[in-house]
C-alpha cells in the first residue's frame, strides 16, 4: 500500500520462473533461490565440518560457524552476494522451511529422551543436574541486570530474566551425547552422571522456556502469562492420555520384521504438526508441541526406528543447516563494538562457564566424586550447541534480545562448545585396560579355557559365523568355550543412532545386550545356539566412528581375556560369486586391528561357511585345510586347525610346503613378511634363516603328527608337497578350493604369490585363495598370531591412550 513518501511493500515472489531462455532471473524467484540456497549452505557447513573432523568436534559447531560466515558477519558483508543469495524478500521462506524442519528435530530430540530413565535417575545425578542449573541461572539473573544496564537497555525486565537465565543454565543433551559417544565416555562413570544430570537440566529448561515466552506476551493483563502456562499443561496431559495410547497403538501393531504401515508414519507426523499448531495458538511456541510428542513416543520396536529413519536424514541433512544459516543472518558479531560490548562478551561468557563448571565440579566434590572426574562433569554439563541457539532465536524473535545480545549469547554459546571437547579430552583419560593375562594365541596348554571375540557388521555374517564358533568348540577338551559377539555400528550424526547409544550407556560400552524381550533377532540366533551348545555366548554392541571403533575392539578384547579376535573381511560374495567392497572404512579398522591387537586376530572372508542358515552340531560335515609354509602366523593357524578337528563332524587336511634341499620357499625372490611400522598396510621382506623359528615350526609339526597317529576316527590326515617354484605352490593351493574353509596364515614364510593384492592385511597366500578366481565356495580364515610389541594396551600401561 502506498504513502504520501510514495513507498510502497514488496510484491511477493512468485513460485517459479519460466527460465534464463525467457530472460528471467532464476534468482528472483522462490523456488529455485531456495534450491540454490539449501545447496549453498549444505556444502558449504559439510566443508566446515570436514575441517573441523580433527578437532573432534561435533557437526552442530561446523554448521553455527557456517551460519554465521554467510551472515552479515562475513561473507554477507558484501551486499551484493547478500542481496542475490539471501535477499529480504526470501528470508521468510527460508525461514518457515527452516522451522518446519526444526519442529521434526525437536521431536527425535524429545524422542531421545528417556522419560523412564529421568524418573529414576539417582540422588547424585539429580543434585548435579539442579545444581548445575541453579547457579548458571541465578548468574544469568545478574548478568541480565548488566545488561540492561548497558547493550539492552529497555528491555522488559522478567522475561529478559528468564531468557539470559535459560541461555547461561542449559545442557545441549543431543551435543553431549554426541560428544560422549567421540570420547568414548559415554559408559564411564562421568558420561553416565553427565547424560542422567543433562536429561533432567534440558526438562528443567525446557520448562523454564515455557514460563520466559508466557511472561514475554504484549498483554497488558497479568493474567494472560497464568492461561498460556495452565492451557500448556492442559495440552501436555492431553498429549500423555490421549496421543500416547494412540502412538502405543501403531506401535504395537507394528510388528517386527514387517514393513511399517505408511498410515502410520503420515499419522504420527501429521501428529506432529497439529500439536505443534496448539501449542503455538496457546502461545508457548510451536517447537514445544513437536518436543512433548516425541517425549511420549514409544522408544523400542520397530515403529519407532522406521520413523525415525525416515525422518532423520532429511531433516538433520538439510534443513537444520537451514536454521543455522537463518540464525546466521540475523548474527552480526560487528555489533560488538565498543569496550562496553567487550567487556559484556567477556562477562557473559565468565558467568556461563563459572556457573556450568564451578558449580556442578563443587556439588560433584560434595557427592565424593573424584577431582579429574568433577572437572570433566564440569566441563561436559557447559556445552550448549544447538539448544541454546533455539532459545535466543526465540528471544529474538520476541523482540526480548536486541541484536547486540543476542550476537553476544550465539559468540558465547559458540565457545562453550567448542572448548568442551579439547578440555575434556585433556582433564580426563578413563582407565580402560582390565587385568593383564597370560592366553593370548590358540596355540597354549589344551585343557585352558578359550575365548573368543567375534566381530559383525549385519545379520548376513550371523549363520556363518555361528558355524564358525560351533567348528571352535573343541569338545575333547575340559577348557570350555568362551564367546562375545560384537555388533559393529558406526556413529554418526543420526538420531537413531544416538538413539541406540542411549540404551547402551547403561551396560558398557561395548555393551551387554540385556534387552531379552524376543524382538533383535540377532540376539535371538545366539541365544538359540546358546542353549543347543556347550558353548557360552555373549552379544554386544559397540557404536563408534570407524575412524577409532579398533580401540574398541582391541580394548574390548584385552577386557575380556580373549585369545583371537574374529574380523569380517571387508568385502562380501555377491550371487555372481564376484567380491563387492563394503567400503574402505573396514579396511582400515581390520588393518588397525592387526596393528594394536592384544591377542590372536583372524580375518574370516565368508562365502557361506555351512550355507545360510545355523547347522546343527549332529549335521556338521566340513572339510578343513590348512597349507603349512612355517612361521608364527602358520603355527598359529595349524593350531586352530587341529582344535577344530576334535569336533566329529570334522575333516582336518594338512599340506605341509617344502622346498627341495638348499633351497627355500623363496624360489630366488623375496620372501613376504610384516611390516614393523605403525600401518601395517605394507609388506616387507623377511629373514628365511630364523633357526629359532624352524626349530619351533619342527616342534609343532612332530606334535601334529602324534595327534594324526593317536587319532583313531582317522579326522586328520597330512601331506607333503615338494614345491619347485611359485607356480608349483599356486597349483597345490588350487587344488584344495573345494573344501569348506582355509585355515592360513597371514605372514608365512613364502614369495608372494599371484598379482599384486590391494588387501594387505590378508598376506600373500590369503590374498591368493581370497581372490574370486580361487574359488566362490570356500570360506577363508587368515590368521595373525598375536605380537607383543604391537599390543595396543602396552601403551596403555605405559600411561593411557
């Protein structure tokens, strides 16, 4: 509408335009601006966050930062870009797409949440956690005086309160676990007082959230506050006795193993968005309705996964930048001029660590928590992350934070985060080294217990790798059989994930998997073979960046007294019979496995090792080959072959490889052994003259044979090959790719055989009988003996990881 200045509003943009051929600007139109800033900002916070990835620090960080470079702090300085690619016209599309992915956000967040767990979170936890909210808050208090004293002047005094006292007194929950679960604590005494003490802080502020946007209302009636908080728990009763049982129904009548009714999953969101249309009509805010809802969504089964599967990477991926970004916009850090404003960034930031850290470190002391243990609850209970953002975005947006604020509350929000993780890493390294022990290989006195770590990454690998453990057991034997089956899940910024990590914190992590309700049939298939067997089994599950799952594993290992660790190859068999890489991730950590192992590490490249389901012990029926060159890895793998062949339905058939006299198995060339540096992922020459090495290959060998003669059900037989050149062992080798599996060394003392491998860890002859040419039948397991200069918990003891 017009004015006598002659100024009149914007038109608004229309949706789409009809191309650069019609010389139209794209850019002036709304949908592709849109498109053009979501992958703008997208990029541009995963570059940041790639930076970042050494620091350890969580994505949330990268993409505050991201927000605030394309905001007029920096790169939106220049009007020009500012203008074509976040231009005033476009921001409240930006912004409603933004919020609309922030109120599915605040649902998995509320999901997250264990209602369950906060109800019976212990006296230690609970007086942490209201300390560590009460003293940042009454802090807040003070510094919001300062305040408006000074950068806010006329600013409506309790809701100013509220809203600095909110901003210095909350915990990130989602940030800390994530930051938990990279350092590795979340099992640790400090990562369980810091999730329970952080679970019922983000309740309480949450809350106190509710009471600072009631009191912010324009009204001049006192009694317009006191409706939006009873209309809010009227809401939040409603949502527990009548939304829950309507949740609890879909729930139950998604059953396990089935797909999930796309009825239900437009049900639940839709559910979402109407809760969140009343609270926002109520006047609390609109994130509060998704937030309640997903604090009463069921938790377990798999309606709940598939939701938040579906959800997660869509909202997480691309519209939380989003948010970030539109919070960057209205960030200008140049408003803090001026040593007036120094000196406020200076006090704010003092009096949110303060409070965080003096206060829940004292209270940690006063509960007999040890020092180092204090300062890292301390330090952990200051993070703030996204939470914080959301509630000055609020107060922003209710004219409660003038912009000199409120850049000064995102720098300090900012800062506390990003700090958290070095100061932890730095004030607290947890013990996690058991007790030293001495059976550390297969090879070792018959009657001893042997136990086993045997690594997974789905349920394909399941049958295989209980025929595998049911082909260990020995039954000759007094010494029983130990297992502990370890699920292998990378963490990541997903929200189930973090999800699953919350279940685990209880138990260890790794973690015991006490869950018995019948539903992981992961669990189920171990636990069936469990009571079939002699064999004792345990399931667990490690959640852990690739980049650092081998301390797990090895820590895990040494914790448990294991004598070999069980790896899947990091290619699996597709139907055509080719190998199809899983990803070079896996590499990696099988390749750090060999390099830190503690004990005996086997790496099981499975072409269906008894077919694809579980046999029974009666109906076991394999053949077992082991081709003997000589070296430790050899002995070791000849050793394993010979427990298996106490099992009757077992055919143990060795080749021992000799070379004619004065000769070796070199044939002339180089002979392949391991490398001494901290990769592992090269192969270096060996000495073949090693007569302590022979003489312990002879002695092995002359104990094989007496086990041969005083087998009477004829299970093991041997054979001599007289090997004249590569080529003569590459022949035998393919001789024996009709058998079930291939017991090998990883390093014997042979050339290298076939082509130039680009797996490594597997050695020469693994690499050759792993190849597709040698055979889409047979299974392989490549055996490295365990190596005491490598053991991973050697450093420990020497003074931590």
């Amino acid at each position: 509408m017009g004015t006598g200045n002659n100024i009149s509003c914007p038109a608004p943009m229309r949706a789409e335009s009809n191309g650069g051929f019609q010389h139209e600007n794209p850019l002036h139109y709304a949908l592709p601006l849109l498109i053009l800033q979501i992958c703008l900002v997208v990029t541009f916070t995963r570059f940041l966050a790639f930076l970042f990835r050494p620091l350890r620090q969580p994505r949330v960080i990268a993409e505050i930062i991201g927000g605030i470079l394309l905001g007029p702090s920096a790169i939106g300085r220049n009007e020009k870009f500012l203008n074509a690619v976040f231009p005033a016209k476009s921001i409240t599309v930006l912004e409603t797409l933004a919020n609309i992915g922030l109120l599915f956000f605040l649902f998995l967040v509320g999901h997250e949440l264990d209602m369950r767990a906060i109800r019976r979170t212990g006296h230690k936890a609970l007086g942490i956690a209201l300390c560590g909210i009460t003293v940042p808050f009454v802090l807040g208090i003070g510094t919001s005086i300062a305040l408006r004293a000074t950068v806010s002047k006329g600013a409506e005094l309790f809701p100013f309160l509220v809203f600095m006292g909110v901003a210095l007194s909350i915990t990130a929950f989602p940030v800390l676990a994530r930051i938990l679960a990279e350092l590795k604590l979340l099992t640790t005494d400090v990562g369980r007082i810091a999730m329970s003490a952080a679970a019922v802080n983000d309740v309480a502020a949450w809350i106190l959230l509710a009471l600072a946007i009631a009191l912010s209302g324009s009204d001049a009636s006192p009694f317009v506050p006191l409706w939006v908080l009873l209309c809010g728990a009227v809401f939040v009763i409603f949502v527990v006795f009548a939304v829950r049982p309507l949740l609890v129904a879909m729930a139950n009548r998604s059953l396990e193993g089935e797909p999930v009714k796309e009825v239900y999953i437009c049900t639940t969101l839709t559910l979402v968005l109407a809760c969140s249309f009343v609270t926002d009509t109520i006047g609390i805010h609109s994130l509060f309705g998704a937030f309640v809802v997903g604090t009463v969504m069921p938790k377990e089964g798999s309606f709940a996964g598939v939701l938040t599967e579906r959800i997660e990477d869509l909202v997480s991926g691309l519209f939380m930048p989003l948010y970030f970004v539109s919070s960057g916009l209205k960030t200008d850090v140049a408003t803090i001029k001026g040593g007036l404003s120094w000196a406020m960034l200076m006090l704010v930031i003092f009096n949110a660590c303060f409070g965080k850290i003096i206060g829940t470190t004292v209270v940690s002391l006063l509960f007999k928590v040890p020092s180092r243990e204090a300062l890292a609850l301390g330090f952990l209970m200051n993070t703030k992350g996204l939470v914080v953002l959301i509630v000055l975005n609020i107060g922003r947006d209710l004219k409660v934070l003038n912009d000199q604020a409120f850049a000064i509350c995102v720098v300090m929000a900012l800062f506390t985060t990003f700090i958290t993780t070095p100061i932890v890493m730095a004030v607290y390294k947890p013990a996690r080294r058991g007790a030293p022990y001495k059976h550390k290989t297969i090879q070792r006195d018959p009657d001893t217990e042997l136990r086993l770590l045997a690594c997974f990454h789905s349920t394909h690998n399941i049958p295989s790798l209980i025929n595998l453990i049911e082909c260990s057991r020995g039954t000759g034997r007094k010494g029983k059989l130990y297992v502990y089956t370890m699920h292998l899940m990378e963490l990541s910024e997903r929200s189930s994930t973090i999800t699953m990590v919350h279940m685990a914190r209880k138990n260890g992590m790794p973690f015991w998997n006490k869950k018995r309700d019948g539903k992981d049939q992961m669990i189920i298939a171990f636990q069936d073979y469990e009571k079939l067997s002699s064999v004792s089994v345990r399931p667990m599950t490690v959640i852990s960046g690739f980049n650092s799952i081998h301390e797990d594993i090895c820590t895990t290992a040494h914790r448990k007294r294991a004598a070999m660790i069980i790896l899947p190859f990091h290619k699996h068999q597709r139907v055509d019979g080719s190998m199809e890489s899983l990803g070079h991730s896996f590499q990696e950590m099988n390749q750090l496995v060999l390099c830190h192992a503690p004990c005996t590490v086997g790496i099981f490249v499975d072409r269906g090792l008894g077919g694809t389901t579980q046999v029974q012990a009666s109906d076991v029926s394999y053949e077992i080959v082991v081709p003997f060159f000589g070296g430790h890895d050899d002995r070791e793998a000849l050793c394993y072959g010979m427990r298996m062949a106490e099992h009757p339905g077992i055919f143990l058939n060795v080749y021992k490889f000799v070379s004619p006299p004065g000769t070796s198995l070199a044939f002339d060339g180089e002979l392949v052994g391991d490398s001494s540096k901290k990769d592992r992922k090269t192969m270096h020459v060996i000495d073949d003259n090693d007569y302590d090495d022979k003489k312990q290959d002879d002695e092995l060998w002359n104990e094989f044979l007496s086990a041969c003669n005083n087998n009477t059900q004829e299970t093991m037989k041997y054979e001599q090959k007289l090997v004249e050149s590569k080529g003569d062992i590459e022949t035998a080798l393919k001789e024996m790719n009709r058998c079930n599996l291939i017991l090998v060394g990883r390093m014997p003392s042979v050339t290298a055989l076939g082509s130039i491998s680009d797996c490594p860890e597997l050695g020469p002859v693994g690499s050759f009988v792993a190849s597709s040419d040698f055979s889409t039948l047979t299974s392989v397991m490549v055996i490295q003996q365990y190596n005491p200069s490598t053991d991973i918990n050697s450093s420990i003891c020497k003074g931590g990881i």
